[in-house]
C-alpha cells in the first residue's frame, strides 16, 4: 500500500465532535513521504502510480564552532540509478533526479540538540518525492499567507537557528531550530490570510470539541484551520483575530484571518508563524514543511518575474571568512542574467557566490542583486552574525525593519516602517531611505519588555518617483558593534489614466 496513503488514513483518524473521527481527506496530496537510516531503500508508489525505490547513501551534517549547531545537512540518494546529493531545507526547493522530484526536509542532526522534537523523526532522514514536473502542491489549494511581497523583511525558516531577536546566544547550545515559517512583516498592519480552504479547529483559547487529541495547542494569539488534506494549519502571534474566525467556522483559502503582530512566544519581533503538522511515517505528528508550497503559491498568485534568494543567515567570529550564497535565486524565463553584491563597507562583487572575511564583531545586512535577460530585478539580504573573537560568550545587537504596504506601491503612497533593535538599549537608530532624503533618528526599547505595544518605533514615507529603493537602518552599542537591517522597496509607475498616450 502507498505509504503516505497510511500517513493520510492516520491523519484522518483522531475524532470528531460527533462520530469520534476527523474528517476524511478530500485533497490529493501529490508528495510521498519516507523516513530512512543510511544504507536503507524504499520502493514508493509516486502520485502519479508510478513506481520508484529510493535509497539513502550517505549523510554529512556541518556545524559551528560556536554553539555546534547544525548550519546544514546534505544527504546522497540514489533513484532508479540516479545519485544526487541534496541539501536539507533552509530555503532549497525540491531538486530533479531522474523520474523524481525530491527534497529533505530534516535531518537527524538537529533533533539532537534542539530544544524539542517538532518533526517526529525516528531515523536519519526524512525525503519527499514527487513525480518529475509534477507540481509540489495542488493548483488553487494552497496561498502565500500573508499579503506583503515575497521576504518583504526578515525571515526564520525551516532549520535554521532562530537568530532576529538576538536569538544567535553563544552561551545556549541547545538550538532553537526553526521548523515552520516565519514570515517577518508589520504590526497592526500586515494582513494574514487562510493558506488552505479549512475548518477553523482553534481561536485563541477556544477549541472545537473533538480536537484535543490532535496537534492543535490553543493560545491566545493562535489559530488553527484543519484542511483538505488532513493538514492541521497553525497561524501564530497575531496581533489581533478576525472576529469572525471562530472554532466551526469553515474558512475559504485567501479569506482574512487576522493581523500579523507578535503575541505570545514570539521573541519580540513581528512576524506570522506558520506551520502545517500532520502524521509521519514514525506514526507521530510532526512538521510537514512548507517553504516549496508558500514558495509556488507566491509564483501562482503573484508570478514575479524574478526572486532574490541570499538565505540563511550566517553565524561566525570575528576573523572568519564565509560563503555568500545567491544561487537559489530564480527567474520565471530561467536564466538570471547579472548578480550583483553591495556589501555594509560599500565595497561590491559580481557573481551568485562571494566569499567574505569579516574583522569586527556586528550584524552585517549584505545586499544583492539580481537581474534577468530582460532587465526586471530584485534584491535580498544576507545577514551575517559576527562574534567577538575575543568575547565569545558575548552576541552582537540585532534589529528588525518592517514596512507596509509593499504590494501596489506608487508615487506618493504614505509608507509605514517600523522598526525595533535587540540586545542593547545603546544608542539610536539610524535611517537611509534610499532616495537622498534626510537620514532619520528614532530609538526604540532595545526589546526590553517583548511583548510591549510600543516596543516598535514607527516613521512614515513616501517616495515622489518609481524605483527600486533600499532602506537602511542601524544601530551601534556601547562597544562598537554595529547591527544593520534593511529591506528593498519598490515603487512601481503610476498607472496611465483612460485615453493617456505614453511617450
């Protein structure tokens, strides 16, 4: 029997308020989930009724002198006489081998020291395939959840140690690996939208009967919607809820379900957590990752003509080189034709991957680049922790911008950023906007009291011609060590009115 086919009946299998079972699926799922040790194969019936034997031939996990944190995991597999080794999560799509698409959501290494089990993971590996050219979700099932633009500001995604609120803490060794996606956007203002058609199982504290039993953990910040598939979605830290999103209520995909903040365990800087859980092939719940299905549901709906990809953060001391990577960034034609790197120095460099060195201990926020056959561009940053060689117990400020809106933004639009330092309460913001205005000054609370309503300085902008513009702003302690953040604005052409001829 097909073996997600025994992962969905289980998924479907835990009670509801009236018969004692969920809801029978009613969504095709198109991956098959295995999880395999070194040297084990599986045969998989794919989607398609394909038959394929999957086998894992080696694992190489690669950690910091720091913290010994896992910074990446990559597993060799062979299908149908095909090899390939395959980067585990942290930003990589599914990749083609042979008749396949797969990818490996997680590795056994960062259950090891994490601070919880969130997968559900009994062996080496977890692999995902798909048929060849397949789609990674069914089309009109699934939506980017959050209305803003793709890494409109800082992100925490699957595996990667959770590091925006200062999180990157030399002296704690056990590792917050992120395991859903963290969406970072604008308080208050950054709306979140239901990624699936659903049933609204939790808001806030209130549960529908019959759930208990399931992943969902009710909180006061917290929705969960229970879709097709037998997916529970979970929505985290809202700011406030829709009140028409109550337990019962079926929910329609894109339908507003509340606005993004940073309630609850946050860390203090706002941002929509999302993940989906489900049953494993161990039988346990876990995370089922959702970077490819957000990844493709932004492309559907959106369909930009280039992404910018510079993630992961990075996470090193002072005196150490490390590789920029913009090689996951992508174009709808297939070819990007330029990348370009600026870096906090002002220096620059051409090409998808630099290799850096960096002398003094900060949060660097690198820029780059990218740009297709056709001229369309876009930009991202590559952050990277720089420790103290000297102080290594010691971490480097950080600091979250956010801005809204960033989708439909022209001449004149009064612009909202917001911004909060963390790990120190020294000195002030800074603030480039990018188009020669005069640099601002604000000082936020240096994330003193998380949750605080005012823990967010706020500035207002508007920009008077269409562009790419990169807002920068930063913050120095009492030590010396710089913390930059900065996100990328476009302001696209005023629309021509009715009868307006172009020149």
């Amino acid at each position: 029997m097909n073996p997600l086919f025994l992962v969905f009946v289980a998924a479907a299998s835990c009670g509801d308020s009236a018969s004692g079972e969920l809801p029978k699926p009613t969504i095709p799922v198109l991956e098959r989930v295995v999880d395999l040790d070194v040297g084990q194969s599986q045969e998989v019936e794919l989607s398609n009724g394909q038959h394929v034997t999957v086998k894992l031939l080696r694992l190489k996990e690669s950690t910091d002198p720091i913290r010994d944190a896992v910074r990446q995991s990559r597993v060799e597999v062979e299908i149908e006489g095909h090899r390939a080794w395959i980067v585990s999560a942290n930003y990589h799509l599914p990749v083609t081998v042979g008749p396949v698409q797969i990818d490996c959501p997680i590795t056994k290494g960062p259950t090891r020291n994490s601070n919880g089990d969130a997968w559900g993971l009994a062996k080496d590996a977890r692999l995902r395939l798909w048929p060849a050219g397949s789609p990674w979700i069914a089309p009109g099932t699934f939506g980017y959840p959050v209305k803003q633009r793709w890494f409109a500001a800082s992100t925490q995604m699957a595996n990667e140690p959770v590091y925006v609120d200062h999180g990157e803490n030399p002296k704690v060794r056990k590792i917050y690996y992120h395991y859903g996606l963290d969406f970072g956007g604008c308080e208050g203002l950054t709306e979140v939208v239901a990624a699936t058609d659903g049933l609204v199982v939790s808001s806030g504290k209130e549960v529908l009967e019959g759930y208990r039993d399931t992943p969902v953990s009710p909180r006061y910040d917290v929705v969960y919607v229970l879709d097709g598939r037998g997916w529970f979605c979970r929505y985290s830290h809202f700011h406030s809820i829709d009140p028409a999103i109550k337990p019962g209520v079926k929910v329609r995909l894109g339908q507003r379900l509340g606005l993004l903040g940073k309630e609850g365990g946050s860390g203090g800087w706002t941002h929509l957590h999302f993940d989906i859980f489900c049953r494993q092939p161990s039988g346990k719940w876990g995370c089922h990752e959702s970077y490819a299905f957000a990844w493709e549901a932004y492309v559907r709906e959106y369909r930009p003509h280039v992404i910018a990809v510079a993630r992961p953060h990075h996470f090193i001391r002072s005196g150490d080189s490390v590789e920029l990577d913009a090689g996951r960034s992508w174009s709808a034609d297939g070819k990007i034709a330029r990348y370009e790197w600026t870096f906090t120095d002002g220096t620059t460099a051409q090409g998808p991957r630099v290799r850096r060195t960096y002398a003094k201990p900060g949060y660097y926020s690198e820029t780059i680049k990218v740009t297709d056959a056709a001229g369309h561009a876009a930009y991202d940053f590559a952050i990277v922790v720089v420790v103290d060689r000297q102080r290594p117990d010691e971490a480097p400020p950080s600091v979250h911008v956010t801005y809204h809106p960033s989708l439909g933004v022209r001449p004149g639009t009064e612009i909202t950023f917001k911004a909060r330092t963390f790990g120190t309460t020294d000195g002030e913001e800074s603030w480039d906007f990018g188009d020669g205005s005069p640099r601002r000054t604000t000082r936020s609370d240096g994330n003193v009291k998380p949750l605080a309503k005012d823990g967010y300085v706020v500035l207002r902008h508007r920009y008077e011609k269409p562009g790419h513009y990169l807002v920068r702003v930063e913050r120095t302690d009492r030590k010396g060590q710089t913390a930059v953040n900065a996100v990328h604005v476009e302001v696209e052409p005023t629309p021509l009115h009715s009868g307006e001829k172009t020149r």
